[in-house]
C-alpha cells in the first residue's frame, strides 16, 4: 500500500475491515486484534491513526517497538500462526504503520 492509498483508506474511515488504533497498550492487546482479524475475512490495522480518523503518527522507537511486538505476537501467541503484512508509512512528518491481517487458515 502506497501513502496515496492509506489516506484513501483513513478518509473511508473504519468498518469490518479496517481498524484504527492510536497505539497499542500491550502486546497482549495487539494479539487480540489480530486474532479478530485472522478469524474473520483478514483485513487492516492502521496504527499511528485515532478513532476519529486523525494521524496522530509515531515516532521510530514506537514503530521499532510495534514491529517487535507484531513478530512475537505473530509466531508466539497465536496458534495457528497468522501471516500479517506489516509496512511502515510516512504520512506529512508523521510516521506510522499498517498492518494487513490475512483470514487464518483453520
């Protein structure tokens, strides 16, 4: 997904496929949105983004952090693993992230 078309998709705001989430508290957290996503038909986690529709961004160490957190939730706390698609965007002097949740398999 290009910058083009993430601000396409905050402009459309959030619905069944598409989530905003400002940060994640815990990982623990970030794993109960994935695990929602997977179990449906997949979609996008947009992160750095408030519920509203804001960017509201990160900064490199949060996107350092929230890319950890994806790896470990991913192939530790989930079963069966998910495949997610995580891409950092630079939106303006915002950074942020996107991540596509793909449906799980079982």
């Amino acid at each position: 997904m290009d910058t083009l078309e993430l601000l396409e998709l905050i402009e459309k705001g959030e619905d069944s496929q598409t989530q905003f989430k400002e940060r994640f508290g815990s990982i623990d957290s970030l794993a109960a949105e994935i695990c929602a996503f997977s179990n449906s038909n997949g979609g996008n986690i947009i992160v750095g983004v408030s519920d509203d529709g804001e960017i509201t961004g990160l900064d490199k160490e949060e996107i350092h952090k929230l890319n950890e957190w994806v790896s470990s939730t991913c192939s530790q706390k989930i079963d069966p693993q998910v495949n997610v698609v995580n891409g950092g965007l630079k939106v303006s002097n915002y950074g942020g992230a996107e991540m596509s949740t793909c449906q799980s398999l079982s």
